[in-house]
DNA sequence: GTCTATAGAGGGATAGAC
DNA sequence: GTCTATCCCTCTATAGAC
C-alpha cells in the first residue's frame, strides 16, 4: 500500500521528495482544511508534479494522515524535550503554564494544526484522537503525578486539577487567537495564569 | 443585494421557502463544514431547486453566512432565556456550571455549530467573533458581575476568573465530545464541576 | 521515479421557460 | 418565484511518455 511505503521512506528518510510533498501539503492543509486543500496547490507548494504525489501517497485522504501523524509526532517530540517536573511547586507551576501558555499563544503553525484538527473531527475523529493519545494524556498524567506527590498541595482530586489547568490555558488559545476572539473579550495571558496560581496556592490553606 | 433582503424576510417571515432552505443548508454545513458542503445537498435537504436557494441568497458565502448568523441568534435567546443570577453563591454557581456543561454536553448540534466556527475562524473570523460579541461576552459579564458583587467570595480577578470557569468547561466539550478525546483521556463532568466548586469555596478562606 | 496531458466526476452559478 | 437544463470551471486521480 502506497500509504504504508510511504511512511517507511519517510521514517528512513530515503527520499527528499516525500518532505517536500510533506511540507507542501502542510501549508495548503493548514490554511484551508481538508475539503478546502487542492492537491493542484499542493503539487505547487511541494514543486513536484502531481502524479509524483499521488506514486508516494494512495489518495489525498492518505496525503492528510500522513501529514496529521507527522506532526503530531514533532509536537510529541517537543514535549518529551522539556525538562522533567521537579521543583518547589509555587514556582515551577506558574512557569509550567506560563510556558505552555506562552507558546502556544505565539505558535501561529500550532495554532492552524489545533484549527484543522477541530475541524475535521467529525470526518476523521482518529486523528483528532491523536491528540490526545500523544500529547495531552502523557502531559496531563505527568502533571497528575506531581499535583499528587506534592501532599502539601492539599488538591482533592488531581487529575480534574490538571483538566482545570489545561482547559483554562487551551481555551484560552482557541478563543483569543484561534477564534479571533482577543478583540471583542480580550484576556491578558498574565491574569489568567495568576489567577490559576492563586487557586493552587488557596488549596493548600 | 440578496443576502440584505434574504435577511430581511427571514426576520418577518414572509417566505418558508427561506426558512426551508437554511434547514437544509444547516444539515449540509454543520455535517460537512463550508468548503465540504455541496449547494446540490442543500437543495435536496431542503427540498427546492438550486436556482431558488440563489435566488435568495447571494452565493453559497451569503447563505452560510446566513446560517451561521441565525444559529448565533438562537444560542443568543437561550442565553437570555436563562433566569437572572441571584442567590447563595454556594448553590448558584455549581448548578449553572453544571447546566451549562450538561446543556453542551447533550447538544449534538451546538457541537457541531462549534466545530464548525472553529474549523473555519481562518476563511472567515468575522463568524467566529459572532460567539464571542452574542454569547460569550454577555454571558462572561453577567458571572463576573456576580462573582464581584460577592465579596465574600474574595475572589481577586473576577474577569480572570470567569475565563478559568468557561474555559474548563468549554474545552471539557472540545475535547470529551467534539474531538472525540473521552475515549482516550476521559474526565467525568462531575469531578470537572466539584473541583470548580472546590477551588471558588477556597477562595472564601 | 517523475513528468505532461487528460479523463471523468462534481463543484458553483445561471439562462430561460413557466 | 420556482423550476429544469446547462454552462464552465476546478477537482481528484491516472495513463502513458521519458
């Protein structure tokens, strides 16, 4: 199968050609979806023919997979780069989120990769679950953990914690920057991540 | 312009054909999104001709911007239908975090309106700012009215605070429902809303 | 392996009859 | 106002040359 051959090559990176379709397809995904990408445009973005799209890739469906699980595993690979989550919690939590935060809110590719995924949920739901296969559920059990081995935290439940945690930042991203939402409700990152502080540090008293 | 006078006799209801189309064209957008959606479907789902939805309606932008702009209307009502905030702080909040998140929960086609408007916020943010205007911002300041209002909550950032109450259960919706995600990382909504109690009660503290 | 050229289907939008 | 029939374009995907 075209699509199964193709993932190999990639992962062996026998072939310049594949990154660049790769890297073509992402531009055209991201800005306009699944529905909306022309594999024309595509062709043009990645500076190869068309039917040299089609002899890496099965279809386009294969195309945007592929493309989805590549990125997905950079973002994977950006998480496992951060430092383990050791520390005095007043202050490695508020960096932790101002971090996340941070980044995510300057992040205009993660941002677009966020968007399609939404998107296109109903079409394909198993890449959306990638999502959180990959990235949301080893982060958030490693921030459980820490909530839960630091007693002096007093957190009554620490997984719902991090769903408190991790919603507030997240949302915060779709409706400001995703959603354009920054100049009709605008919300300054720095009361946000303060106030989250201040709820953790009124638990433990 | 057609869309002007589209609008205009949907407001006063002089034409069903009007009414029949932007049924058959919400099955069509909400399922497939702008770019999947096809103008055939919306004619067959709503049961006229292709050339009586153009009559109507500019093109297919004017008529999902019709849509769009009548399903924010309806949300809009709701929330207005929705019994003014009064009462006992420690009663009051958790019941309308947890009707809220219930409400979004079971409502397959707020859902879908939701998916929608986030996976097309690129081609057209405008839409996605209607959220934010009609229901967002009125509904954020009717909470943080209150949260201020209650002194004794001793809550510092009322505004701020409001975005960690929306965004946790907004993004519970995005994530469990939306993205499929409650297959993978799952979060009961109970534990979500005692842990929001939690947090606001130890403010008081 | 990669290209050009094209097939074949379906898209949005409209002309003209009634 | 609404329909049928159709235009023209872009789309995905492939055949065949090199």
């Amino acid at each position: 199968m075209a699509r199964t051959k193709a993932s190999e090559i990639e992962r062996y990176s026998s072939s310049d050609k594949i990154e660049k379709i790769l890297q073509g397809s992402k531009q055209e995904f991201l800005a306009h979806g699944y529905a909306g990408a022309s594999m024309d445009r595509v062709a043009l973005a990645a500076g190869v023919s068309k039917a040299t799209i089609y002899s890496h890739f099965q279809d386009k469906e294969g195309l945007f997979k592929g493309l989805i699980e590549q990125l997905a595993r950079k973002r994977f690979e950006l998480i496992f780069g951060a430092q383990p989550l050791e520390g005095e919690p007043n202050i490695v939590l508020p960096q932790l989120l101002a971090k996340a935060l941070t980044q995510m809110l300057e992040d205009k590719e993660f941002q677009a990769f966020q968007r399609v995924l939404i998107g296109e949920s109903a079409r394909f739901p198993e890449l959306a679950q990638i999502l959180f296969r990959y990235i949301a559920k080893p982060g958030s059990e490693i921030i459980s953990q820490y909530l839960a081995s630091h007693s002096e935290l007093n957190i009554p439940d620490p997984d719902a914690m991090v769903w408190v945690l991790m919603g507030s930042i997240v949302h915060l991203v779709i409706a400001q920057e995703i959603m354009h939402g920054k100049d009709i409700l605008p919300m300054e990152s720095d009361r946000l991540i303060n106030s989250l502080t201040y709820l953790i540090n009124q638990c433990g008293k």
